[in-house]
C-alpha cells in the first residue's frame, strides 16, 4: 500500500509556523509572508486536482469557475445581505459541491479529451456570467467591501493571522487527503487511472469514486475562493479566467502531478513566480509559462517530485 511518511508533514508544519518570523528577521523577505498567503490558497486547489488528475486520471480545465464561485457567493451574501462570513463559505462549499454535481454527473462520463473540452466550457460559462451579471457580481468591475474573518471576536486583521488560518486549512486539507490516498478508497482511485473497465470488472464503482473526487476538489477550490475573498476584501472576473485554470494545470505538472506533494511544491514555485520573480517580464511572463509546461513535459514527467528517482537513477548506472 502506498506510504506517506510522517517525518516530512511535521517538518513542513513546524516550517510554516515559523516563516512569519523567518520572514520578518530579514526585511528583503518580509513581504513573502503575504505571498505565502496566495501560495497557501492555490494549494487548497492543487492538493483537490492533485486527487483528481493524478490519482483518478481525470481532467479538468475548469476549476477556476469552482474557485470563482465560492468568491462570488461569499461577496455576495455578505456584501449585499450581510451575512455571516463563516456561514457564506460553508453556504459557498455547499453551493460548490452542488454545481460540481450537476455538472460531473454527465461530463464525468467522457473521457481525454472531450472530459477536458467539458470542463473547459463550463469554466468559460462560469466567467462570462461573472463579467455579464452586473447587478449580482459587479460586472468587469468586481465587488469591493467584502468584510474580513474574525474567530470569536479575534479579527483576523494582520497578514500574519491570515497566514496562519490559510496555512491550517491548507494542512488540515492535505492530512485529510493523505488518508483518503492510503485508503481503500486511494486504491481505488488508482485503479481507475490505471484502467477503468479492470476496475469497475473487479467491483469498483466507477462513476461514485469520479464523481465524489471531482466534488471534493471542487469544494477545497470554493474554500480557496472563499479565503482569497475575505482577504483581499474584492473579487474581480479577471482572477477566474480561462489562464488561471491552465495556471493551476502547470503547478501541478511542475510539482509532480502524481505526488500530492507535488501539489503543495508546484502551487508555491508558480505563486513566487507570478507576485515576485516574472515582475520584469511584464506580460511576456505567459511565455515563461509555457516554456516551463514544455520542459517539465519533456524532461520532467514525474515533476520536480520525481527530480531524486533519476538523480538515483544516475548513481546506480
């Protein structure tokens, strides 16, 4: 069965408690903690699609509509009605899952490539209600005002808090899917990558594991949309754009796509890239994307996880 040591999750938890402070004692650095905090968010996503397209073998190019929606609906319920944050993410994540439903039910069915050409619609729709629906979502101009988090009277009004509470979802998110990889249910879901008419003749349910990992990558995407919402206290269509899903595609091609660890390292080399490296290529920075998707394609299939099997490789030859 497939094993995932717990020496480097504790190594990685005690590494994000205490990179605030890192960041803070050398000033050239300092602003990475809020870098950190979009790293932490675009994880809660990869770690989802990680499940789905490396362990399950389905694709999607479409879940930056799955991250817009938990934006939006929290935006919307405490802009314009002013509810409770907290509640408007679970009523986002249920809205999510909803959506996610209808719409894997039927397109879960497909597979290759008609799979992703479902997907890719579905996120082209989503985008075009959000930039069309002006009196709901603000139209091209976004939604402004969106109230931050408190936790029981605690406002979480510093970058550093903010940090922490990203970061806690963002390990509470990845344990829990470990488990569900060492699992039965990790198992079969290799097995549905590895043949789907094999799996299903040896008893597996195809369609109820798809269906259930493409709803809960779905809801870690309506978290992170969520989070991403009440920090920046705006949502603009923009950030859900038909790039931000092939963004997502070549974090986790770049982390190792069947590694859940290749989530977590992938989301936070293209965040660094994206806020703070790729500044001075202003918008040629699309062509450095897509020439790190070419070589990882070419050279790197496993991802930069996959980087310590052939350096191995070469000392045993």
């Amino acid at each position: 069965m497939l094993r995932i040591a717990k020496l480097p999750i504790a190594i990685f938890a005690l590494f994000i408690i205490i990179f605030p402070w890192i960041a803070r004692q050398i000033p050239a650095i300092e602003h990475y903690t809020d870098i950190m905090v979009f790293a932490g968010i675009y994880c809660l996503i990869t770690i989802g699609l990680s499940l789905l397209m490396g362990y399950t073998g389905q694709i999607s190019i479409g879940h930056a509509a799955f991250y817009g929606i938990g934006a939006y609906v929290s935006a919307i319920l405490t802009v314009r009605y002013g509810l409770n944050p907290w509640a408007c993410m679970c009523i986002g994540m249920a809205v999510t899952a909803a959506v996610a439903l209808l719409v894997g039910a039927p397109s879960l069915k497909l597979k290759g490539h008609y799979l992703a050409m479902a997907t890719l619609a579905f996120g082209i729709i989503i985008f075009i209600i959000f930039n069309e629906e002006t009196e709901w979502t603000g139209g091209p101009d976004g939604m402004a005002g969106i109230p931050g988090l408190s936790i029981f009277g605690f406002d979480l009004d510093s970058v550093e808090k903010y940090f922490y509470l990203v970061w806690g979802f963002v390990l509470a998110a990845f344990v829990f899917t470990v488990n569900v990889i060492q699992s039965g249910t990790g198992r079969a879901l290799r097995a549905i990558h590895a043949s789907e008419p094999a799996s299903s003749a040896m008893g597996v349910d195809v369609f109820r594991f798809k269906i259930m990992i493409f709803v809960y990558s779905a809801v870690l995407a309506s978290l992170a949309g969520s989070l991403y919402a009440h920090y920046l206290n705006f949502v603009n269509p923009s950030t859900f754009d038909l790039f931000f899903s092939i963004k997502l595609l070549i974090m986790i091609a770049l982390g190792g796509m069947h590694n859940i660890w290749g989530a977590v390292i992938g989301a936070g080399l293209i965040t660094f890239l994206s806020y703070e490296w790729l500044h001075y290529f202003e918008e040629f920075d699309v062509i450095v994307y897509g020439a790190i998707l070419l070589l990882v394609t070419i050279f790197l299939p496993n991802g930069l996880v996959g980087v310590p099997g052939i350096v191995k490789g070469w000392f045993r030859r």
